[in-house]
C-alpha cells in the first residue's frame, strides 16, 4: 500500500490520545472519597450532636 492509498486513520500518529478512561477512573475515585469523606463527617455530627462524645454525668 502506498502513502497515496493510505486513509486518514490508518497512521498510529494520526490517532488521538486514549485519555479519557484513565480521567474516568480518577473522577470516579475522587467520588468515592468524597462520599466516604462527607458521610464520615456526618456521623461524626450526628454523634457529636446526640452527646456521644460529651463526658458523662
């Protein structure tokens, strides 16, 4: 095949970066933190507020 029959896409330089899965798992793991972060937080200030860290009487 000669560079005059060649497509487009055929050259791997031609392609584009495969940047995408690797930024999906990144925001799915800064998700994940997130969450676990924030309903930690909460617990902690329904605890707070239900008296379980206030010394007994």
């Amino acid at each position: 095949m000669s560079e005059a029959e060649e497509q487009p896409g055929d050259r791997p330089e031609d392609d584009p970066p495969r940047r995408r899965p690797a930024l999906v798992i990144l925001a799915v793991v800064v998700a994940a933190l997130l969450v676990c972060c924030c309903s930690a937080a909460v617990g902690l200030l329904i605890s707070w507020s239900a008296g379980l860290f206030h010394p007994g009487a």
